[in-house]
C-alpha cells in the first residue's frame, strides 16, 4: 500500500512549489532522504523540476539504463521521464492551495522546504523532518517551528 506524500519548496515570493511522491512517504523514509540528499534550493529545484514520482532516490539523474519498470537503485523515478506520462509538472500555489483538499486529499505526509530546513506537516502542526531522525539529536530550541 502506498505511503502518500507531497514535497514542496517555499518560493521567495511566498508560494510554494510541489511534487507528488506516491511511495513510501513517511518521515524515516522520504523526509530523511529530503533531509540527507535534498538540502538546498539547487538540489530542490532540480528534484521538482521532474514533476510527479512515484518513488523518491538518492539520485535525480540515472547513471545507467533506468526505467519505471527497472529503476536503478537509489534514484528517483519520475511519472514523465521514467514512463511517458503527461500533466505531471511541479505545481506553483499558495500556501493555503498547497495544504487544501485540491493537492493534499488522500497524503499521508506534506513536506515543506522553508528557513533552510525541511518541515513535515503533522495534523495541524508543523514539525522539523530532523526530529525524527535519531543521529540529529535535537533540543527543544532546535524544533521551533518557523515556517
């Protein structure tokens, strides 16, 4: 059963620019891979510049032979590179778009790259994708949450 997540990158305009990830979506899963792989704008920009996954990776760009149907190990599979669909482009919204039912009806997860950290969306709180990665050992100064 798939883990729904959808990852998003605060704009310096305020907007919010997002993908789908229908795998794995928890935050040991795709919130650590975020935290570890996708740490910065550059890094974010090009991840959602593929649009909708159906698995998020280590890498973006594929070494070797890669396909939806034979992935390599480690690296992102994409709805449109990897199997030809169309429609599946990074979306730009509010923020209030971003959480409302038209992107996030039927998510487990919502992470949000704001202040230089990645933010998974839990209820109605927001809460520091590294709190749940035990090597990060984190006080309760770290985990104030800034949007």
């Amino acid at each position: 059963m798939a883990t729904r997540a959808r990852i998003g990158l605060k704009l310096e305009d305020g907007t919010i620019k997002h993908s789908y990830v229908h795998w794995d979506g928890y935050p040991l899963n795709v919130g650590a891979c975020l935290v570890s792989n996708y740490d910065s704008v550059a890094k974010i920009t090009e991840l959602l510049s593929f649009g909708d996954m159906s698995s998020l990776g280590m890498f973006v760009k594929p070494f070797g032979e890669h396909s939806f149907d034979n992935p390599e190990s480690n690296v992102c599979v994409f709805y449109g590179r990897d199997r030809g669909e169309t429609d599946i482009d990074a979306k730009v919204s509010t923020l209030d778009e971003f959480l409302s039912a038209k992107y996030a009806i039927g998510l487990d997860y919502i992470y949000l790259f704001s202040n230089d950290n990645w933010w998974v969306k839990m209820g109605s709180n927001w809460k520091l994708v590294k709190s749940f990665i035990p090597e990060y050992n984190l006080t309760k100064e770290d985990l104030a949450c800034t949007i």
